[in-house]
C-alpha cells in the first residue's frame, strides 16, 4: 500500500517531461485533421451552390448531411473503440480516411448532388469516429499532474493548425492540381497522423497511476 501510495503521489508531482511534450506534439499531429472539414465546407458552400444551382434551403439541406453522418460515426460506430482498444480503433480509421481522401475525386470530379450528399456522410462520419475515441486516448497518455493541460493543449494546437494554415494551403492546392491534388494532401496528412498513432501506446485496460 505504501509504494502504491509513493507511486501516485510521485506521478501527480511529476512535471511535464520530455515524453510528455513528445505525445504533446503526437497529439496535435493525431488530431490536425479535426479543424480542416469545418473551414472546408465554409470555403466550398458557395461553390457547391453555383455548381449545381441550388437554393439556399437545399445547400442547407446537403451540408446538414455531413452533421447527420458525424453524428452516426460518433454515436453508433466511436463505442466500439471501448472494445478493441482506442488506439487500434483510430489506426484503422484513419486508414480508412486515407483511403478515402485518395477516392476524393470519384465522388467530387463530376459532381452531382448525390455524391456530393455520399461525400459528405462518409467523410464526416469518419471523422465522427474519432471524435470520442480521441477524447478518452489523449488524457490517458499523459500522468495525473498534467494530463488535461496536456490534452487540450494538444487538441486545441491541432484545431487551429487544422482550422487555418492545413485548410488555407489545400486551396493552394487545389487552384494549382486539382482534386487530385487536394486528396493526395489529405492523405498525406492522414498518413502523418497514422505515424503518430503507431509511435503512441494503447491504454485499454491500463492502470492510469501506471503511466
């Protein structure tokens, strides 16, 4: 009891180290595609309207879907990270988000408002899948002292990279290659962030004082 005792009170006096500022950056590379979806659909809202000649009901209607598919990725799919682990559960995600930005241009190329409505579901129901598995991983690497610092400076750091310089280099992108172009990034985005989920530790089942 005493050296479970003398454990604890070690780790909740423990500073952040280097290994905690080194999950710091993981995190916030982990989590950079969060903020890019939300100043994606702001920036092309006004696009997809002209392109298929839509009302402003309608827009409403086809941008609400990616909240419909966030909500059903989030709610109905993120649970099952509770069984397999969180870890594994965002490696296979993004996989699957990797692969998924390459076939960006078989939905968006020419575009009709039902791939544009499929486009949007999956992407943000993928999105959505990570949500709540992220949410539980990120407190659970760091020790008691600093472990919600650490996590929403990790998350916080990767919204607004994700928000603002990602989103602002993908139109770059896209004026200069297209579609194509704008996949490949994300991909190679989601492919960083698969990087730093396989150099990160599964914590399911893990006595947090462990850490």
């Amino acid at each position: 009891m005493t050296e479970t005792l003398s454990l604890r009170a070690k780790i909740e006096q423990s500073p952040m180290g280097a290994y905690q500022w080194m999950i710091v950056v993981m995190a916030a590379i982990m989590n950079l595609l969060d903020g890019f979806d939300v100043l994606a659909l702001a920036f092309t809202a006004t696009a997809i309207r002209g392109e298929f000649g839509l009302t402003g009901i309608e827009l409403g209607y086809l941008l609400s879907a990616g909240l419909f598919g966030m909500t059903a990725g989030s709610l109905f799919l993120a649970p099952l990270a509770d069984k397999i682990g969180r870890r594994k559960w965002l490696i296979w995600t993004t996989v699957s988000i990797l692969i998924f930005a390459l076939c960006m241009p078989l939905f968006l190329g020419n575009g009709t408002p039902t791939s544009v409505f499929a486009f949007l579901v999956i992407g943000m129901a993928l999105m959505g899948m990570t949500f709540g598995p992220m949410a539980a991983l990120l407190p659970e690497l760091f020790p008691t002292e600093v472990r919600y610092s650490g996590a929403s400076l990790a998350y916080n750091i990767a919204s607004i990279i994700g928000a603002t310089i990602a989103a602002m280099i993908s139109l770059k992108i896209n004026a200069l290659y297209g579609l194509m172009g704008v996949g490949i990034y994300l991909a190679i985005n989601a492919f960083l962030t698969l990087l730093a989920l396989l150099a990160s530790k599964e914590t399911k089942n893990v006595d947090l004082t462990q850490i």
